[in-house]
C-alpha cells in the first residue's frame, strides 16, 4: 500500500512535517541525501521565533530548546561605533530564542526515531515520478547500493535551497523571482566567552559584522566578504582583526578572541519558485524560496510552511480530499514575501556593496538612524524579526 506522504529531504522542514503529520496519524517517509551526521554537523542559523520554539516544545518534538536554549529579548544595532538596542520584549511583547538549527535537527530526528517513524538518510539518486497523478513515487539507491521504490499519495519536496523537486514544475508553467547579492558571509566558530549578552548587528565602513553565540564557551560570528574569498587566507589574527574592526567604537567596544576552529564562506541570494505546488507535489522552505540570513528568517520560514501545509494535508486526508491543498500557497506566500522583504531590507541596509560611495554609506546611516531614533521605527524592525501571524493579514 502506497505511503500517504513521502517527504524529500530530512532537514528542519522535512522532519517536522513528519513530526507532525504523525501526531495525526498520517504516515510518512523521510529520506535525504546526506547522511545523519553530515547535517549535525554542517553549522546553520541560530534564532528561532517565540512560537516556532513554543511549538517544538508543546507538540512532543522536546522541551531540550528551554534547558539548552536562550531566551533573547532584544538585539543590538550597532553603527557609527555605538550601540542601540532594539528592545522587542519593550517594543512588541515577543522575545526570540538563540538555538542552533543543528540542536532543532537533532531534537526532530531523535523525535522521529522515539515515535517510530521512517526516516532515510544517505541515500542518492533520488528520482520523483508521475506527480501529475494521485499515484505519485519516488525512487532512490539505498546506502547499500540496491535501488528502492515508495509509492506515495502526496509527495512534499523539502530538499532545500538546491532543490531537486522544483525543478519538476514545468518550465513554461513556473515563475522564479530572484536577486543575487555581490557578497557572502564568512562563519566562523570560537572557542571564547560570550561578548555580549545579545547578537550584536554591526554597521560599518569596512563592512557588515554579525556577533552570534552558541553556548557559554562557544561563540558564532560572521563578516562580510567577498563571495569567492578563500578561508585558507584567513588564519586566526586575520579574523579577528577583521571582526575587531567592524565592531570597534568610541565606546571602546572589543570581542573576546579565542582560537577559530571553524571556518567557512556562505554564499546566498534571494529567491522565490512559484507555483509552490504542482499535482501531487508540494514544496516546502529553502526549496520554494530563500532569503539572506540577515535577520534569521530562513528556518523560521520554512518551519511556517510545514506548519501550514500538515494542517492542510491532514484535511486533504480527510473529508475534503485534494481540495485543501488549494489553502497551502496564499496562505505561506504572504509570509514569504513579508520576509523576502525583511531580509533584503536588512541586507541592504547593513552591508557595504563593493564600490559603494560615501554618500552610499552616509544614506545607510541616515537610514539607521530613522530605524532606531523612533519608537515606530524600532518597532518596525522588532515586528519583524520576531516573526509574522501564520495566517494571512488583511
Ligand atoms: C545567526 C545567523 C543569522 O543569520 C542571524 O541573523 C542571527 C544569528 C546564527 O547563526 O547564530
């Protein structure tokens, strides 16, 4: 018998469909190219919206977020070498959680494997076939090298900002909207205390400048860069001169340095498919859209869509029928757009573009300073950072 739903690609998005589809009784299959360890290990974004975290907790996946996590009620802006606080538990009553994406990962695929559900990691040569019928399947080579078919009802293409299943929306039939940006992140890991209490977004002439954390001892950090840099130029010194700079202010402000034992340039762009559904097939986060990271809407995004989409599946397995999937796309798209707008508004206003003017950089901090000089414009950006209602606005 077919499986209702086979899910492609096991990350945040794909698991917590699976999570949820379980909690009612929809059975799935998850599977994913890399393997298990590969996505542990390959470092992501760190702030999740209140109530992504309220639902990982209050749906079963584990209440580790509130042991392990940290509740963040603000950030900090930093331009002109000073710092202004934006204070969204002040400004609009939410607060954002600094939690990796890898520990949200590992939380889901523990889930899964407590709650009995399949999921395949490291397989290869995935194929999907038949969409445009209610028969859709899905084939791949299992690790062992023997090749495997999951007959399936539905089939959710949640591979990521690579996706393989979008491209499986006919060309004439499918719209892409994008933008490319001419310049990339450079991540690093340190072994060093926390600098600040908070992610400090840092303005500057020498460029952008993101001061995150992961735990007590270890601290996520990124700068601007050049999108084809090489991190086998940047040995330690160079690092945190770099980062110094960027931060540094009359106030004296410093990082506290440590030894970098990870390094590595993120190249992104923007980017949004649709139709997001097409058949039997349903695309859900990086797959239908990305964003930059600034501003940490990426994970948040796509842990909305499968939020939407298992509501919509479930009725689509009930009384209702295929028609419910109608309901998925209005409802995730506004969202999409509000954060396509979000990212590249955060993007532009906190990166120098290569070539860019002084009066370039002095707009940017004329726009700062509207950001931060009202309460209205304060607010505009807490708004958004800590997320948007999953159901459409008016
Ligand atoms: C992190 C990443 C982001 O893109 C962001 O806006 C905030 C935090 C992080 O990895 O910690």
């Amino acid at each position: 018998t077919p499986v209702p739903v086979a899910i492609v690609g096991a990350g945040p998005a794909g698991l917590m469909l699976a999570h949820l589809l379980g909690r009612a009784g929809i059975e799935t299959i998850a599977l994913d190219t890399r393997t298990r360890h590969e996505i542990e290990t390959t470092q992501r974004a760190g702030i999740l919206e209140a109530d992504i975290a309220r639902d990982l907790v209050e749906t079963g996946v584990s209440d580790r977020i509130l042991a392990d996590g940290y509740e963040h009620e603000g950030i900090e802006l930093r331009f002109g070498g000073q710092a202004h606080r934006i204070d969204f538990q002040d400004l609009v009553g939410e607060s954002v959680w600094l939690y990796p994406q890898t520990d949200v990962f590992v939380d889901l695929a523990n889930a899964r494997q407590r709650d009995g559900g399949t999921v395949l990691f490291g397989i290869k040569d995935t194929e999907v076939l038949d969409i445009t019928t209610g028969n859709p399947r899905v084939r791949y080579t299992a690790p062992d090298g023997t090749r495997h078919e999951i007959r399936a009802r539905y089939v959710v293409g949640a591979d990521g900002s690579r996706s393989m299943c979008r491209g499986l929306v006919p060309e004439d039939r499918r719209v892409r909207y994008g933008k490319e940006y001419p310049f990339a992140w450079f991540g690093i890991l340190t072994e060093a205390p926390m600098s600040a209490p908070e992610l400090i977004y840092a303005h500057s002439a020498h460029g952008f400048a993101l001061i995150s954390q992961r735990t007590e001892t270890v601290q996520r950090m990124y700068f601007q860069c050049d999108p084809e840099e090489n991190v086998d130029a940047w040995p330690d010194d160079r690092i945190w001169e770099t980062l110094q700079a960027r931060v540094a202010g009359p106030d004296g402000f410093r990082l506290k340095e440590g030894p970098v034992f990870e390094k590595s340039v993120l190249k992104f762009r923007s980017f949004v498919q649709e139709p997001m559904r097409w058949g039997s097939m349903v695309l859900a986060g990086d797959a239908a859209h990305t964003v930059p990271p600034t501003g940490a809407r990426g994970l948040n995004l796509a842990l909305h869509d499968v939020k939407v989409l298992a509501e919509v599946l479930v009725r689509a397995f009930g009384s209702e029928g295929e028609n419910a999937l109608d309901d998925y796309q209005p409802q995730a798209l506004q969202r999409v757009w509000r954060a396509q707008n979000f990212s590249y508004w955060m993007t532009q206003m906190l990166h120098t573009a290569p070539g860019g003017s002084d009066y370039d950089l002095r707009r940017q901090l004329g726009e700062l300073d509207n950001v931060v000089g009202t309460r209205a414009g304060r607010t505009y950006l807490a708004e958004q950072y800590t997320g948007w209602p999953t159901r459409p606005t008016a």
